[in-house]
C-alpha cells in the first residue's frame, strides 16, 4: 500500500476529534508479526501480510491457527475477497519479472486449492470474482494516473477521474456505485459513472467503507523530520457530511490499515509492533 508521510504541522480542518468512541483494543492473540489485515465479508478469516508487504497468510479468527498461503514478492499488495468468503484473489511477481507484470491468482478455502486466473492484476483490490448481475472494477490508468473503471461483463470502461491529478488507490463501494480515491494526500468520493465528485474528505490514507457505504476508515501517519514514521492514527470518514473524525490518539501505538469488521467493529494492525487489534466502534 502506498504510504504518504503527513508532517505535524498538517491538519484537517473537518476534523472533530474523538466524537466516535472505540472501546478499548483487544489484542488477537497469535504469533508473528503481520500488516495490512482484511477480513472475509462472514468474517471468519482474515488475509494478513508482514510488514513489508511480502507474502499471504490466512488467519482463521476463532481457531487463531495461520495458514501461510504465499511467501513470493508482490502478493502482499492488493488481496481481496468473493462475497461468499469462500475465495481470495492476490497477485504474484513472475520469477526474475516485475511488478507490473504480475499474474493473479485465486485461493479456495475449502479445497485448499490454488488456480492462476487471466485478469489483469491492477484490478485488484476491487476484483470480487466472476459476478453475473455486475462486474465492475476500479484501478489507476498507469499511463494518465486517473481512476478508471470497467464492468468485466462487457468490456466497457470509462474514465472516473476527470480532473487533472495523479490518482491512486481507488476502493470501490459495497453498492458499487461509488468509489474513494487519493490525489497527493487528499481524498475524494466520486460517482462511479464518472459524473464528478460527491464528497471530499481532507488528508489521509481511506482503507475500508462500512457496511452501508456512509463511512470510511482510514489513516494518517505522522512525522516531525519529513522521513520517518512518528506516529500514526486512525480516521473515520463522513462520506455523507464530508467530515473526518481522529479516532484514535496513542504515543506507544501506530493504528494503520484499518477494516470494517463484522457488526459495528473494526480491525487494524500497530505499524510498530506488528501486532493485529479489534475494536467495537459507535457510531
């Protein structure tokens, strides 16, 4: 995931401190050191990584027992889930390859089975399988930086960002009709019909929608020298009063890469411990 170092002298003039309460972080107890966790739509499993992004395990969340599913370069970027819980998707740098030239892959949970799929790997994390009713994607047009979509059913693709800028990590709503994008260290929403923008956030790294598509979780790390981490906490975004709330505001702890997770709770890893903690949050 692209990392943007925030200095401290930055803030978000939308922000109201603490308005949303977390109760207190209860640790998930396993061994290792991960990043980046996201859980399955039932959430039984959650996808984890290590810190450097390199490599997938696969965390049964009641059993606790890992399952480390791939250790090659790349596949730590991008995994996402079918909407039955039953398949992930994640890619894989070719042998003596590059990034760009990675193959996706599909995992299933009940055979244990492994299968290269032929889509292309800027799709993901916004790829949920083959879809019937509507398959749409979103991804950044590495040539003009702008967020496009394309429904994989038919093969039309439009551009979503119209505006100049250079866009990246585009996450793609429940309903699918809306998309959040970063532009340098901003984020937007916009219509997924590429009709404009429908909120706009303030400064952080957007990771996760709720379940009914009014709320964003994200991040915001934090330096005092302009290259190292100092600290990092966690947002919840407004999507509906285009509002950011800090949700968090530890010394000891770097919340990052934050998820929805089941009813009403959250799971996030501490970037300096690579620990993986939940919390119930009331909106």
């Amino acid at each position: 995931m692209k990392r943007i170092l925030i200095l401290l002298t930055l803030t978000i003039i939308t922000t109201d401190a603490f308005s949303q309460k977390l109760s207190k972080p209860k640790k998930v107890e396993i061994t290792g050191t991960f990043a980046n966790p996201i859980p399955s739509p039932t959430g039984e499993f959650i996808l984890l990584t290590n810190e450097k992004s390199q490599g997938i395990s696969l965390l049964n969340i009641k059993t606790k027992k890992i399952t480390q599913i791939s250790k090659t370069e790349g596949s730590g970027y991008g995994y996402s889930w079918s909407n039955d819980s039953e398949t992930f998707f994640y890619k894989v740098k070719p042998e003596n390859g590059y990034i760009m030239n990675s193959e996706v892959f599909n995992y299933n949970i009940k055979t244990k089975k492994t299968e290269r799929i032929n889509i292309n790997h800027n799709y993901l994390p916004s790829y949920k399988g083959n879809i019937k009713e509507s398959n749409i994607v979103v991804y950044t047009n590495i040539m003009t930086l702008k967020i496009e979509a394309i429904d994989l059913n038919t093969s039309k693709a439009w551009v979503v960002t119209n505006e100049e800028g250079q866009f990246y990590n585009a996450i793609l709503s429940h309903d699918g009709k809306k998309v959040a994008v970063h532009n340098g260290p901003n984020i937007f929403v916009y219509n997924i019909d590429g009709s404009g923008i429908i909120s706009k956030l303030g400064i952080g790294i957007a990771t996760s929608w709720s379940k009914n598509d009014k709320y964003l979780l994200g991040f915001m790390d934090e330096s005092s020298d302009g290259h190292e981490i100092s600290n990092s906490d966690l947002y919840l975004f407004d999507v509906v009063n285009s509002k950011s709330k800090k949700i968090t505001q530890t010394k000891d702890s770097f919340e990052s890469d934050p998820s929805f997770f089941g009813t009403n709770m959250i799971i996030y890893n501490d970037k300096k411990t690579g620990q993986i903690f939940t919390s119930q949050i009331n909106f």
